[in-house]
C-alpha cells in the first residue's frame, strides 16, 4: 500500500506533473519495470449504477481505458457502444462471455453486477484468461471468494476487489500515520457507514440478489476501515441487528452494529445501515493521537482531520484513481495493494461471523483465519 | 424535565434577569409555590476531588448553599472549615452521621464518596431524615439501588442522584428538540465517554471502592444519555470488553462497548474507556435531522451542532446549576426532573446487564424493568 503511494507521488514528481491526474503512459523512470506504452483495457460486465459512475470516472484515466462491454441487456449495449465508441466485437452478451478469451483488446473484466452474481462471473471470465476486477463485497460468503481466488489462481489471472478507497489520498495518508506510529498505539476504532435506501424495489434490498442487507453494502466500509485502521486482523466478532421497517427491510438486513476483538486488545465498534443518514464516520483514537473522517467512505470529497489539524490532500476521482492504481500494477508489475481477493476474503470470513454473531444472540464469534 | 426549564426561564425572564445565573431567592412571580425565602442547605459527604468541584461550583449557586461538612479525614474538615466559613456545630465524621439529624441547618446531604460506600452512606443519611443527592452511579449494583431507593421513602426523604447534565443548557437543548420530533423519528444513538485515567493508585482503579471501572464511572454517561437521546428504555444489552493494559486495570473494566435495543427498534451504540482520549461525543440520528455533541460529558464548555446547526445555548457551571436546580425541586415542591433515585435505578439495571453479557460473551441479556 505505502510502497505504492510512494511510487506514484514519484512517478508524479519525476514527470514534473502536479498530481497523479497529470501522468501519462511514459516509462516509470524511477524503476527498471517494463515501460508504459498502452492503457490497461477494460472491460466493464454489468452495466448498471455503479458501472456509470466507474465508467465517467475512468475518462479522467491515464493508464486505463474502456474497451469492452458485457450486459445481459442488449439495448444498455447499444447505448453504452454509442457513449464510449466501443466496437461490437468488443461487446458481449452473458452467454458468451467465453469469446473473450480470444479478444486481445480486453486486460481485464470490472464485474460490476449485483453481488449475489459476483462468484458466477468471476468464475466465467477467470476461464477467460483476463483480469478481474470484482466489486465489493467480493461475495456473498467467506466460501464462495476462496472459490473465486481459487478459480483465479488456477487460470493464472488477477483478482482484484473494487475497494476503491485505498487509492484515495486522505484514506492513504491516515494510514501512512499509523503505520509510520504517529497515532501512537491504537487505542480504539468507531466506524460507520450508512444512509436511507430509496427506491424499495431496488436489488439491494432482494436476499437472491444482494447476499444480505447494509451489512453487506456499506458495512463492508466499516469493516475493511477497521482493518486499516489497527492494521490487524480481528480475532472475534459480536454483532447486533435492529429493524424498524420490518416491511422495506423483509428480506435484508436494515441496521447492524457489529464489534471486532483485535490481537492487541483494540475493539473497533462499528456500524452500518440503509435507514439513516448522517451515519457516515471513521473515527481512531490512538495513544498519541486520533484521526476522524466525515465523510469516510462516499465517492468524495472525502474529509478528515487528525490532532494535528485538517487532513490536506487533494479530493480526487475514486474511480479514476482504483483504476489507474490497478492499471500500474497490472502493467508495470507493481506490488498488489490491499486490493486483492485475498483481502476481499478476509472482510467476508468477518461478514459471515457477523451474521453468525447476530444468528446467536450477540455471541462472541472466533476467528481462526 | 422540559417544564422545569420553561419554569426556570420563565422565572428569569419575570425577574428581568438576562440568565438563570441572575436569578435571587425571590417568590416565583409565575406559580403559587411557596417562596423561597433562603437557600437549600446543604451538606457534603465525602470531600475529595469532585467535592472540591461542586464547593467550588455552589459558590456561583443563587438557591444552594454549603452549610454542613461530613469527612472520615479530620484534617480535611479543618481546611474545608475555615474555607467555606463552616461552624463547627454542623461537622461530623462517619461516626456521628445519626446526629445530623438534629441539626436544623442541613436540609440536605450530597454523597460524594467513591462509588461503592454510596449505599452504606445512603442509608445512613436516610435515618437522619435528610434530603439526598448521591453522586453517579448511583449504587455498585441495581440491587443496592433499590434498597437505597426503599430507604428513602422509608424516611420520607428525597434521593437524586448527581445527573448534572440534565440541568446543562445544551443537553437540554437536545432533549427538548427530540420531545418536540424536530430529529423526526430517532433511529440510532452513537455515544461514547471516556479519558485516559492517570495515577495508577487512586481509588477508581481498585474494585472494592469503585464497584467496576470504566462503565460505572463513564459508561453510565453513554449510557444514560442514550436514555434520553431516545426517550425509550432499553429492553436488551450485549456488551464486551478489551483490556489493553491488563496491569493498570487488574481489578476493573478498562474499555467497555455496549449496545442498547429499544422497543422501537433503535440501537445505541456506546463506549466508555478509562485508557483513551477523544473519544468523547454524542451523536443522535434520526429521520429529520441529527445531534452531535463533542465534547458532550465533561464539566464543560459542551459543545454541539445539529442539522440546524450550532446548539447556542450558555456555557454555565453544570455544578451550580444542578444544586440550584435541585434546590428548585425542594423548596418549590416543582416535579421532580430526570434525577431521582428511580432514573439512577433504571441505569444500575442496564450496568448490571452490560457486565453479565460480558460475562456471558456477549449474549444478549433481556431486561424486564
């Protein structure tokens, strides 16, 4: 995570550019990796919400490009042809994601679908020999992502987890504090996300769909804060639930207020919740110091402060950032972020004891990971 | 509560004062309560540190006064003395408490013993037919609360206990927009309360003076003002528990969170700490707006905001307007505000809920009060 920030303030710097915005596809001439002399291409499955907003923020990309499309829905294919000027032998159907295999115009496939879908097709497009990119949550269980970095492993390909917020800079800086000890010890974490879900026929709010509720959407935010924030692994769950819309909220959970145990003696307390606003925290107290986001974890501007005073880095493009950072990666071999499956499973093995937790009545659930 | 505050403002606005502070010991121009031709007289129990906080508080007190001095330590009833200008006639020591009955110029005792000897001196008082105020938490245990309670009314006295932030103008602020619905429907509750505890010797630290640590110093701050962020009682708890420095805090709880389930269906989230700093807040959030209060336990200045923005209320001295508040209740007959015995009780129940789902591993305790 560091080393990377660290390379492309580098690479920014020794380009003479002002910010990462400004790099362009040049050799890194920090490093002996293999020069830069195309654009990761992506192809983004599932076309949806999330993949406008990925999409808009990938045209301020440097080192990433749309250049694919895959949907079950050929008139969103039409549209999006039209928008991003992509060729129809570059578009595909949910029935022949196999033909990608043989398309060298495509690095990479972003799977941007309902997370219940995430496991099916990321276990489709690993056959492909791509990359992929699956949004978070990885999947709907701790069991379903060792399937997938299995699959992914043995096809030899890449996966990545769309956790977009270890690119962005306030994000990174809190976390280069602590690890550089300028909190002091980590004392305690208290994180929130959340915000009042609208539209009650939306997939999010479908088991079959979304896997779970808040839980899986937002507080996997918490979750995965809480582990940058002590930069330990948790070694118990406690989690709790509360609906008070039993009738929006029939078949996800609404509001969850879920405790991790970490090896120093560290509880992050955390939350998450589609029926509030105003929720939206990171908060860590450290011996020496303390760190507080507001807001933490939304597409920005991100705030914060510490006890040192405001946090003053750049607000930027999430989308861009994530993409260009796993385009350097990719391209330049670059050490992976915390950006992998293998994180992603790990906030899926706390997930399941999360819902185990609150399946036993509050009861302390161990983590043997 | 909220007819209090109306009165006390009514009552300062009548007399042309600009602030409660102003007010003197004239009949209410507004009620037919009996006048109020002298000062509350009060007695201190105890007269460590936070005595030292309320003498020092009840010299800005416009209905309450220091009259009487009750210490273990003769050499304390020697300085205390001479610096309130106390006759001897109205001190005592632990072994003559009986007598206070007899002594016409103490209407009141303020208990300000460490923790555990509040029952033991509670019950004492009682006996002299003296009105009390015990300070928080009010008892070791639900079970000495009640028997305090009991004893009370046995002797046909009044029992408070030193909630002071219920006469603190910010608080009341809050508490005054939730009854009103401008939050709209309240759907959780964030609060935390704690500081990094220094001498390692002082009696908070030792089990058999303090009854618990953390929790029942601080928690009961988080916890009673999740109580009134919501105007609902708790109907279960979970609760857990880390210690980071298991040597200062042999004997009692160094970092405690605890979730609070409402008929409603809102959770309160808390925290209390002896072991960190800035961790101090409150934060309501409902349908229609929000609170946040930071700090929002301390002796002040408290500060907030809400969706309106900042909550401009005075800064005053909590310690004077408590004892001039609760002097109010006394010699005005005026209902009694959320301070009595009763309000201490329904916390001691939740303390002994947190420590039992601690004990139990989180599992969810259901309270039936």
């Amino acid at each position: 995570m560091q080393a990377r920030r660290v390379f492309l303030q580098q690479l920014a710097l020794g380009l003479g550019l002002s910010s990462m915005a400004d790099y362009s596809f040049a050799a890194d001439p920090h490093t002996s990796d293999v020069p830069v002399d195309r654009p990761l291409r992506v192809a983004l499955l599932g076309l949806g919400g999330y993949a406008n907003i990925v999409a808009k923020g990938m045209q301020e990309c440097k080192m990433a490009k749309i250049t694919g499309l895959i949907s079950g829905t050929p008139s969103k294919i039409d549209t999006w042809k039209k928008k991003y000027d992509i060729p129809d032998k570059n578009t595909y159907s949910y029935e022949n994601i196999e033909d990608i295999r043989n398309n060298s115009e495509i690095d990479l496939v972003y799977v941007i679908t309902p997370n219940s879908l995430h496991h099916k097709f990321v276990l489709e497009v690993a056959k492909t020999g791509k990359h992929i990119i699956c949004e978070k949550p990885l999947a709907d269980n701790a069991q379903q992502a060792r399937e997938m970095i299995e699959a992914c492993k043995k096809a030899g390909v890449r996966l990545y987890v769309g956790y977009r917020l270890h690119f962005e800079p306030h994000t990174q800086e809190v976390i280069r504090m602590r690890e550089a000890g300028e909190f002091g010890k980590i004392m305690h974490v208290n994180n929130y996300m959340g915000f009042t879900i609208g539209d009650p026929t939306q997939w999010r709010l479908k088991k079959a769909l979304a896997g779970g509720g808040a839980m899986m959407d937002v507080g996997v935010y918490s979750l995965n804060a809480a582990r940058y924030c002590t930069g330990e692994e948790p070694i118990w769950v406690t989690a709790q639930e509360s609906k008070t819309d039993p009738v929006k909220f029939k078949e996800v959970d609404e509001t969850i207020t879920f405790q991790l145990g970490f090896p120093s003696g560290i509880i992050a307390n955390c939350g998450c919740t589609y029926n509030f606003n105003h929720s939206e925290r990171l908060h860590l107290m450290g011996s020496k110091g303390w760190a507080e986001m507001v807001p933490a974890f939304g597409y920005g501007p991100i705030k914060g402060k510490t006890h040192l005073g405001p946090i003053n880095q750049p607000s930027v493009n999430h989308q861009a950032y994530q993409m260009d950072g796993i385009a350097a990666c990719i391209l330049q071999n670059k050490p992976d972020p915390n950006v992998t499956g293998e994180e992603g499973l790990k906030d899926m093995i706390v997930v399941d004891a999360v819902y185990e937790s609150i399946r036993k009545g509050g009861q302390k659930i161990m983590i043997n990971s």
